[in-house]
C-alpha cells in the first residue's frame, strides 16, 4: 500500500513562473548596452544551453557569485567582451529577484488550490534570492503555502539535503509522505530522492533524452493529481 501524501513542494522557477523578455535575448542586449557590451541576440539559446552546466553543478553553500558567473558565461557566449561583462551579469542577477519581469503558468492557480483544498500542505523550496513572501503576494497566491524556503535564506542550495529536511521539519512531514515537483532533474529531483521524499519532474516540453524511465514526468501541473 502506498504511502499517503502529507506534503507536496514546489520549485519556483521555470515550475510555477517563467521569465519574460528581460532575461530573454533582446533583454540580455539592453542590459549589456548600459556597460558598453555588444552581444548576438541570436546567440541566447545556444549561450545558455552552453552555461547551464556551471550552475547544475551547485550543491553547497549558497553562493550569489554562482550565478553572476553563470550569466557572465552567457554573455561571453554571446560575443561579449570586456570589463562591462560581470557589471552587466550582477545587474540581471539582481533584477531576477524582481516578480514584474515574471509571469506564471496558467495551470499553477487551479492546481495549488486544488491541493490545498485536500488538506495537503504545500511549500516552496527555491535556489533563488527571491523573497518569497513578495512572490506569492504578487502573483495573488498568498495562504497557499504553508512553507516558503529559499536557498538564499536557507543558506544551502538544492540538492543540498538540508533545505529539504528543513522544509519536511516546517510541515512536519515524514520524506515517505512528501513529493517534490520541480523543473531540474539534478536539483529538484535527485535532491529529494536521495533523502528518501518523492519526486515528479515538470518538463513542459516533453520527457527528455535521459530521464529515468521509472521517474514520473509531466507537461502540465494539472497532470500531478495522478502521482500523489
């Protein structure tokens, strides 16, 4: 007999919200141009495809340097050059914190509520330097969490597996009785997993080459009903 679900948590970025044009290509451009660094817009993807390896690494202290080299990389991917190049990568680290350059996924209100609605606790556990209070006051999910964790306040980054056990502690929840649903296989994942919680891994765009045939995948957080 399966395990009852006591307690689901959410990853933030690229799970329950997505960045807009800011932290798009044409975005990267403008912030680039205020520290006199010229970069190809149609370099992004592929930049970012390049860099992603730096920060899927991370599994300490958190360490906002981390992120300024990660998107230092991009930017050097993108043909930048020069002094400006970190200026311009602390500026979009510091506007990532900012909930206006966001928007969430349609699916995410209905779902949450929907889970709230079971007495299910949910919480929040983020590799981020938002303050989540803020978050779920501007996107107007304010009482659906019973926890909110980030990385920056914690002071460990996923899958480090003390930000989980504090957020299990906080619900007061067995790893057996928790699911972790994120978007990082490495972070969210795998984290979890290896301190004995469940997982479901968000990938909107379809499975992807190399996931565990046994892990469940979804495009939709209105799938997840199924896995808890």
């Amino acid at each position: 007999m399966s395990t009852p679900t006591r307690a689901v948590f959410f990853d933030v970025d690229f799970t329950l919200i997505h960045p807009g044009p800011a932290f798009q290509g044409s975005g990267y451009r403008e912030f680039c141009a205020r520290h006199d660094v010229n970069v190809d817009v149609d370099a992004f993807e592929p930049a970012v495809a390049q860099a992603s390896p730096l920060l899927e690494s991370t599994s300490g202290a958190y360490d906002a340097e981390i992120f300024v080299r990660y998107t230092s990389r991009i930017i050097e991917g993108m043909g930048g050059r020069g002094p400006g190049v970190t200026q311009a990568a602390r500026d979009i680290y510091d506007q990532w914190a900012a909930c206006h350059h966001f928007e969430m996924y349609p699916d995410v209100p209905e779902v949450l509520r929907a889970i709230r609605s079971t007495g299910v606790k949910i919480g929040l556990i983020s590799n981020t330097q938002r303050c989540l209070s803020t978050f779920a006051e501007h996107f107007e999910l304010v009482g659906l969490f019973d926890v909110s964790l980030s990385s920056y306040q914690h002071g460990f980054m996923k899958p480090h597996p003390s930000i989980f056990e504090a957020a299990l502690r906080a619900v007061g929840s067995s790893p057996a009785q928790a699911v972790m649903v994120g978007d990082s296989l490495a972070h969210d994942i795998e984290g979890a997993l290896a301190i004995g919680m469940r997982g479901v891994l968000v990938a909107r765009a379809g499975r992807q080459p190399g996931t565990p045939a046994d892990l469940p995948v979804i495009q939709s957080l209105r799938e997840l009903s199924t896995h808890l």
